[in-house]
C-alpha cells in the first residue's frame, strides 16, 4: 500500500505541496487562518484559492495542447487581448455598471480569444507548423494586438459588475475560485467520462497510427488548441477584473510558463500522450503557493523565477524514471550487500 502510494505520479507533487504549507505555516502561524467578516471568508489560504484561478484555467487549457504533443506560448497575449477588448467596450459605453454592457464586453472578449486559439490550432493542424513556432506568432503579436486596441494606454474602469469576477463572494469563497473549479470539474467530466481522454492520449503517442485507426487527429488538435485560447480569454476576464485595467505590456506577462511548469510538475510529460489533470491542479497550487511565499519573504520579483526554477528542478528530477529507477536500484545493491554480510559465517 505505502510503495503504491509511493510511486503513485501524484505523491511528490502533493509532498511538494505540503512542504511548502509547512514552510510557511513555520514563518508565519498565521497562514492557516481563515477569518469570517459578513459571511465571507479571509485568509491566505483563500488569496491562494482566488489568485490562482486565471493560472488554473491556462493550464487546464494548456495540459490538453501538451497532451497532444503541442504547445501554446501565446496564452499570456491572449489573455492581454482578452482584457483589452473587455475593457475597452465598458469603457466607451455610456453605462460602465450595466450588467448587460458587462455581458457583451465579457462574451465578446472571450469569443475572440476563442478565435485567436483556433488560429493557432489552423496554424498547427491545418498548415502543419510546428506548435512552439506557431504559437510563438501570436505570443508576439498578440500584445501588439493588444496595445492597438487600448491605442497604446492603460485603459482603467470602474465598474461594479466587471470587479464582482475577481473581488466577488459567492457563499462564503470568491467567485473565481467558483469559476476556476467548473472549468476543472468540465474538463474532467469532458475527458474522463467519454471517448475524448482516450483520443487525445492516442493523438499524443502516435499522431500518424490514430490517423490510420480512424481518428481525426486535425480536428481534435484544432479543437484543444480552440480550449486552450478560450481558458485564456476567461483567464484574462479575471486578470483584469482583479486590476480594473489592460495593460497590454503587463497582463498575463510569463503565463504561460507558468502554466507550463504546473503542467510538468503535475507529472504530464511533454513528450505528449498520457496526461493527468488532478496533477495539473496540484501543480497550479504549488506554483501559487510558492509565489506567494516568496512574495511574504520580501525577494525581489525579479528574483522570483530562481525560486520556482530551483522547486520545478527539483520535484522533476524526483519524478524522473531513471532518477527513481537509479535509487531503486542503489536500494537493491544495499539490501543485497546486508543480505551477504549476514550470510558470511563469523569466525571462531
């Protein structure tokens, strides 16, 4: 029972995990308190919930790209856009706290982040170019996209409506974490409970063999890239909801490495094919929790990357085969060393 647990992909992520709520429960006792003012829930706890749900919803998206051997660099200009083309219709409207302007301005942001994810997946599946090239358009002129739709500015509002989706409550939580754990329980029902897992899991071990057995590789990486652009337009609702503002230079700035590194951590391989969501939310939160830490520490944020590049190293390197299969082999040769030492006979 414990060597399953023990080689379960998930163990050293959720220890990864813990280490780092043990850590900052030893710095500050304070970490695991949760307050209640008018029915709502405070607390660091509740920060982490809240701020990492646009990084939930990228990686979500982006553990589905990986899946089939792709990768999306251009979710953190998407999510620019997405808050640019959301601010930018409040702000001209004559009713910034109508809900119904909020409306248009949110579906409509969302819809064209929609279309910037299935331009990547033409770009991938329909022209054939590689996904880190192909991606890599759109993350540097996405931004550019951006700053033309702001003109060049920081466009702030105010808007009521809009600032519910980051600084809202529902029942006691925020109202993004709500947002954050319906994309997880989606994906999963989507992936989990039909054909789909199956099919992506096929496409990423072999593209060429599913498309002799029958399966439309082009269209289900069409589609995953497609869910990936959408997450991050939702991503970029709560980004700027959280700052009632877009700025183009700024939003959603290292997204997209971010997402990439919860992926890995959560034991997805980049190699494609097998992929695992609920090491994908662990991920997330280790990437939170870890920012988080750092950020109560006083390190300079230019510094912060050091940090989460030393934790990514190591939890990878712990779930490596060969590095587990190298120490499972150095147990072996100890147990049998002891095994023989016991065996020679003493002598008289």
């Amino acid at each position: 029972m414990i060597s399953r647990a023990f080689h379960h992909r998930l163990f050293w992520p959720i220890l990864a995990l813990i280490v780092l709520v043990a850590i900052n429960t030893i710095s500050r006792p304070s970490f695991l308190s949760i307050s209640v003012q008018n029915g709502q829930l405070y607390g660091s706890l509740i920060d982490i919930l809240r701020n990492s749900a646009p990084l939930m919803l990228v990686a979500l998206g982006m553990t589905l790209v990986i899946a089939t051997r792709g990768i999306d660099l251009s979710v953190g200009a998407v999510i620019a856009i997405s808050g640019a083309v959301a601010l930018s219709i409040i702000a001209d409207s004559p009713d910034p706290n109508s809900p119904g302007v909020v409306a248009v301005a949110v579906l409509t942001a969302v819809a064209i982040s929609l279309v910037c994810g299935l331009w990547n997946g033409f770009l991938v599946a329909g022209l054939g170019i590689q996904p880190i090239i192909a991606t890599l358009v759109l993350m540097l002129a996405g931004r550019g996209i951006a700053m033309l739709i702001t003109q060049g500015q920081i466009t702030t509002i105010t808007s009521a409506p809009y600032a519910f989706f980051a600084s809202g409550y529902v029942f006691g939580l925020p109202f993004a974490f709500y947002v954050a754990a319906a994309a997880v329980v989606l994906v999963s029902v989507i992936v989990r409970r039909s054909a789909l897992g199956m099919l992506l899991e096929s496409v990423g071990i072999n593209p060429q063999a599913s498309r002799l057995a029958g399966v439309r590789s082009r269209g289900i990486v069409w589609a995953v890239y497609g869910v990936s652009g959408l997450m991050a337009g939702v991503a970029g609702i709560l980004y700027s909801s959280n700052i009632m503002a877009a700025d183009a230079n700024n939003a959603g700035l290292n997204t997209e490495v971010d997402a990439i590194l919860a992926v890995v951590i959560g034991g997805t391989s980049l190699a494609g094919g097998k992929f695992l969501l609920s090491g994908t939310v662990v991920g997330v939160y280790i990437i939170q929790t870890l920012t988080s830490t750092i950020t109560f520490l006083g390190v300079p944020p230019a510094v912060t990357p050091l940090f989460k590049a030393i934790v990514v190293i190591a939890v990878c390197l712990i779930q490596s085969r060969r590095v587990r299969e190298y120490l499972a082999t150095r147990r072996r040769a100890r147990a049998g060393a002891r095994v023989n030492a016991e065996r020679v006979p003493v002598a008289q």
